[in-house]
C-alpha cells in the first residue's frame, strides 16, 4: 500500500506543530506535549487495528522514558506504567484480529495510561 504511513498518521492523530512565530502560547503548549498526550484521532465507532495498538503502546513507553529522564516520575510510577503499556503490547503482538472486548479494553488500558502520564 503506497500510502501505510500516511493512513497510519492519520490514525494516530498526528498533526504538525505551530511554528512559534504563529502563536507562542501554542508553540510553549506544543513543546511541553508528549506525543502520546495526542487524542488517538479515531471516529466514534471506528476500531484501531491491532498495529496501531502495538504502535500506541510503544509511543507511550518512549514517553514514559522521556517522562522518567525528565524526573516527572518516579522510578515506582513509571515501572507501573511501562508494564502496563507492555501487557497491552505483548497481548495483541502477532495477532491479525482481536476480539471486540479485547480491542476495547486494550483502547481504554492504554488511554488509562496516556492519561496517567499527561496529567501530572
């Protein structure tokens, strides 16, 4: 598929950054933002495939080292986290398909976490 990277873009919400000279408020909040503080960026009723679940939770586990290097968490929390973006990983790694329920809980487990780590 030519365009894998862009639907995939789509899907995970990225936009670009404003440019300071736009807005300096924006650009202050843009900087301060990690990329798994993102809204995943799905319609309502759209299912993510199990790639951009893997692909999310891998997001959040930079975030959560940066987040750590940064010491905006302890060593405790950001353990806590990782494992939980980990299991998420681990359970639909290889999987073509997931059930609904378990495509739903692994959703609300990482914005579980994406929450977790924005709101500090």
């Amino acid at each position: 598929m030519a365009y894998a990277f862009l639907f995939t873009a789509l899907l995970l919400g990225a936009t670009p950054t404003p440019s300071p000279a736009t807005s300096p408020v924006a650009a202050e909040r843009a900087a301060h933002t990690l990329p798994a503080c993102r809204p995943l960026g799905l319609a309502p009723g759209v299912v993510p495939a199990t790639s951009v679940l893997a692909t999310r939770a891998n997001v959040l586990q930079a975030d959560i080292a940066t987040a750590r290097k940064a010491r905006a968490l302890t060593q405790e929390q950001a353990d806590a986290l990782w494992q939980q973006a980990d299991q998420v990983r681990q359970r639909v790694a290889g999987k073509v398909r997931l059930p609904v329920a378990t495509r739903a809980a692994t959703h609300r487990t990482l914005e579980s976490v994406a929450t977790q780590l924005c709101h500090r």
